[in-house]
C-alpha cells in the first residue's frame, strides 16, 4: 500500500465453502477518495464489503491475499478488535436504513444510546446535542423533531441520512456504502448525492459505494471497479472508464444507462 493509504485489498479470494465467490481482487484507496464498485447481482460486490468489514457470513472466509487497513492487515483480528475498528474507523450505510432502525423506539433514544455505547463517558444531554448536530450537517429539517420520531414517520430519504449521520458521528476514515440509494427516487437519490460527497470534502473520509447504477458512479467516483463473476474486469480514473471502456462488458453496463 502506497503511504497514507487507507485500504489496501492484495489478490484477495473469499470462498463459501466451494469455487471461490470472488478472486484476486486487488484495489487501493486513499484518504479522501470515492471509488465506486459496479456490476450486475452475484457479481460478488456484496462480498467484497462483507470481507472488508469483517462480517462474511459463517460459511464464508478469505481464502487468498489480504486486506489492509491503515497499514494493518484485517485477517485474524480478534472479537474485540473488530468491535473496536467498526465503533471509530470504519462505518457501513446499509441500501435501506429504515431495516436497521428499532421500529418501535423513538430515533433519538436510538441514536443517543449509540453514541453513549461508543463513548461510555458522555451524558445524555451531551449524545442528545452531538446527534441533533450530525442530522442537521445531512440536511434534515427540524432535526429535534427527527429525534422525536419513529422509522416509519419519516421518508425514506429521510431515513437514509439518519443512517448516514449515525455512520459519520465519529468521522470514520472509511465509509462503506451498499446501494444506498437504489430503494429511493430520483430526487432522493441526488440528495444523498450531496450530502455523501459533502462529508467527504469536510472529514477526508474514503468512501466506497457499492452500486449496480453506472450513472450514480459516474457522478459521484473518483475512479470505478467493474466486478462479473467474481472478479475485476475493469479499473480506472471515472472519466476514462465511462468515455473509453476497456472491456466489453463495462461497456455493455453503460449502453444500458438511461439517457434524456
């Protein structure tokens, strides 16, 4: 990994207990950077979140290479370890926020306590100011009331930048974002837009954005990783990528992309 690197994914297999699911990945991130991971369903991009994450499924396990966090391989790390690095460094933005949302507790005695879990020495009017802070740097209107509301009270925009402010309370170096957009509209999605691209610009933070939209990636990546069947096909600086694709397959992706 290059200095100040903040991933570094090395010919990295993951297995499921048969043929490998995905092979010899390799990728590098820096601080700061957006690279967006594109392809069809089952073209293994899931997988490479999940292994980067530390939350392969039991059956699954990385086979080949390594993976590299801030210059420290993740393979072998402990319980703990883990629990440590998800809390402070790494975050994740699931597709639909609203699934990871106690639906019968108020969003703010939710966030509270996630923030009090992380930082056992914050009072709750503390969590209760720092949470108000994160909603309103994503946007959202009248954000004490968002506090004071249920999951199911609020859009699914709406929804998806509270799961947003949660992963970004404590200014992770790497932001881990699958399909965050796709179970929204239009207008939705170029919010979200915004507001992921703003957080990258105020904190530094590298974000990894899983998606099967090549116009999402388009517009919001520094470079793309193109996945078919497990492995990369293509990777490159977004302009070049989507102006001058080298394999037939990504190409095949953008002539697929909706134009007015």
């Amino acid at each position: 990994m290059t200095n100040g690197g903040v991933l570094s994914i090395q010919a990295m297999t993951v297995g499921y207990g048969g043929a490998p699911a995905v092979a010899d990945v390799d990728l590098d991130m820096a601080p700061g950077e957006i690279v967006a991971v594109v392809g069809e369903s089952g073209s293994g991009k899931t997988t490479v979140v999940r292994a980067i994450l530390g939350l392969l499924p039991s059956s699954g396990r990385v086979c080949g290479g390594d993976i590299l966090f801030e210059g420290r391989s993740l393979l072998g790390l402990s319980r703990a370890q883990w629990l440590e690095l998800r809390r402070h460094r790494m975050s994740m933005v699931f597709q639909d926020a609203g699934a990871m949302l106690n639906p019968v507790r108020r969003l703010g005695s939710q966030f509270i306590e996630y923030i009090r879990t992380v930082e056992p020495g914050c009072t709750a009017k503390g969590a209760r100011e720092r949470a108000i802070d994160m909603l309103e740097r994503m946007a959202l209107p009248d954000a004490p009331r968002v506090m004071d509301s249920y999951a199911f009270e609020l859009s699914g925009g709406m929804r998806q930048r509270v799961g947003i402010a949660m992963a970004m309370t404590f200014s992770p170096a790497l932001l881990l974002a699958d399909e965050p957009t796709s179970a929204l509209d239009v207008t939705m999605q170029a919010q979200i837009v915004r507001q992921m691209l703003a957080l990258r610009e105020e904190e530094g933070t590298a974000i990894m954005i899983v998606t099967h939209n090549l116009g999402l990636a388009a517009r919001m990546a520094d470079r793309i990783v193109v996945m078919r069947s497990g492995r990369v096909v293509e990777l490159g600086d977004t302009a070049r990528v989507v102006d001058h694709p080298a394999h037939e397959y990504t190409a095949s992706l953008l002539a697929s992309v909706p134009s007015l």
